[in-house]
C-alpha cells in the first residue's frame, strides 16, 4: 500500500483538484493522509467531506506547525510500504502512483524519481530526468549535476519512497531547502534509485508561492544548503567537475538572494 502524505495550510483554492486527483487514481491500493496544519480558511470542511465518503482517507487536524512537522507527522502515522508527498496546491497525473509503484517493484529500487511540470499563469516548464533506468547509488556522481541543476532533487513530490529506508526526519528549524537536506539525508540510506523521464507531478506557481517569499536568514539558509551538499558530494565521489558546477549554482543564489536583501532593506 501507497501511504500519500498531504499537509493543509490555507489551501482552499486548489484542494478539492489536488484530493480528486489522487483518489482517481488507476492504483488504488492507497490512502490519503490528510493533515490540517491550523489552517484559517475553508480547508478543514474540504477534508472533512472528502473524508465522509471515501474510507481511504484519514483526517488529522492540529495547530499550525510547519510543513516539515506536519510531513514527519505523516510519516509516523503511514501505514503504507511506499511513501508519497503532495502538496495540498498541486495535483497529480492520474497514473502517477502506479508508474512509481511499478518501477519501485519491477527494479527494487529504495527510491523512484520521475519528472514534474512547473505550472505559471501563462505556461508550463517541464523538467524531466536525463535518464529512464535504474542505478546504483555508486553511479549516482554521474547523474547528480543533472538532477541538481533541474531541481529534480529538491523536493519528496516527485518521488516513491520505501518507508523502511526513510529513517530521517524533515528537519524542522528550516522554513526553506528542508526538502533537500530530507532527501540528502535518506539517499545515503538507498542503495538503488530508479529515474522515470517523464512528468508526473504538477507544482502550481502562484503569486504567493512560498519559496518566492523573501527571508532575513535565506543567506544563512543557502549557506547550510551548499555545506550539506558539498558533504554529500564527497561521500558519493561525485567529482571535482560536478562539485564546480554545483558550487556556481549556489552562487548565483547567493547574489540573488544578497540583491533582494539589499531591495528589502533600502540600501
């Protein structure tokens, strides 16, 4: 059983599309976590009558404690073999769940990573793996440039997990990259991880959208990012040439972010 994981916090807009598109789906054998993480808008009576009618989803609310809480929170009580995340503003394609519940058994990878789309007002950015296989982790150094750059990496919504190797939390002092450090952290308990080139998953971009939401400490953020990073590059023999690129992207984030300290405090 697929246990998918969807945290709540004021998401009205889009939740009724994000629930009917995983209770639609041609895999069955799931259920749907729904936890309401203290939100102030209509998305508690969502949940509650999607609950009423469907036995597959359990329905938990609490006051607000951030999404990576409300994730672990989650993971404690799946009782599913596989492990799904979806945020409560996006949605999934209607065979998402089986493509990865068929390659995870087909190869008996720990982990699946597929493709996502960025969805804009005026247009779609699809961003896909460069490969359609399954490898080991000791192969990872070549691929890793690619799924970095392509943010492919970054977040659990476009990934299977096997629970069993899923024995760190979300870290719960991070606002911003806490998906990154997860994932960093659980791929050095895999031991193989299968790519599928194609979208599955749709990330809504909206005016508001979190990550676009500036921060005093995004600095000090970025720092960590890049030190975590550079620590798991070393310990996968990821190469000096891919350990370049990487350190130039995060770079580029640190202008971006120093520019927008400098716009926000009026220098």
């Amino acid at each position: 059983m697929v246990s998918v994981i969807v945290p709540v916090y004021n998401a009205e807009k889009n939740l009724e599309k994000c629930i009917m598109s995983i209770l639609n789906q041609s895999y069955q054998k799931l259920e749907l976590i729904l936890i309401n993480d203290g939100s102030k808008d209509s998305s508690g009576k969502i949940c509650k009558k999607y609950t009423e009618h469907d036995k597959r989803i359990r329905y938990i609310e609490r006051e607000n404690k951030g999404a990576s809480a409300t994730r672990n929170e989650g993971i404690s009580l799946a009782l599913g073999q596989y492990i799904q995340f979806v945020d409560s503003d996006d949605y999934i394609e209607k065979n998402m769940v089986e493509a990865l519940v068929n390659r995870i058994e087909e190869t008996d990878a720990d982990m699946v990573m597929c493709g996502y789309t960025e969805v804009f007002p005026d247009k779609n950015d699809v961003r896909l793996p460069e490969i359609d296989r399954t490898i080991e982790m000791a192969e990872l150094g070549t691929e890793y440039p690619n799924i970095f750059e392509k943010f492919l990496l970054n977040s659990p919504c476009n990934k299977l997990y096997k629970k069993e190797k899923l024995s760190e939390k979300f870290p719960e002092d991070l606002s911003l990259g806490e998906d990154l450090i997860f994932n960093l952290h659980n791929l050095e308990n895999v031991k193989k991880i299968s790519f599928i080139k194609e979208s599955f998953y749709n990330y809504i971009i909206g005016q508001e959208s979190l990550n676009r939401r500036y921060r005093k400490n995004s600095i000090e953020i970025a720092e960590r990012l890049y030190l975590e990073s550079m620590e798991f590059c070393s310990k996968f023999h990821v190469g000096k040439t891919a350990e370049v690129h990487i350190s130039n992207i995060f770079m580029t984030f640190f202008f971006l972010r120093i520019d927008r300290f400098i716009y926000h405090i009026g220098i």
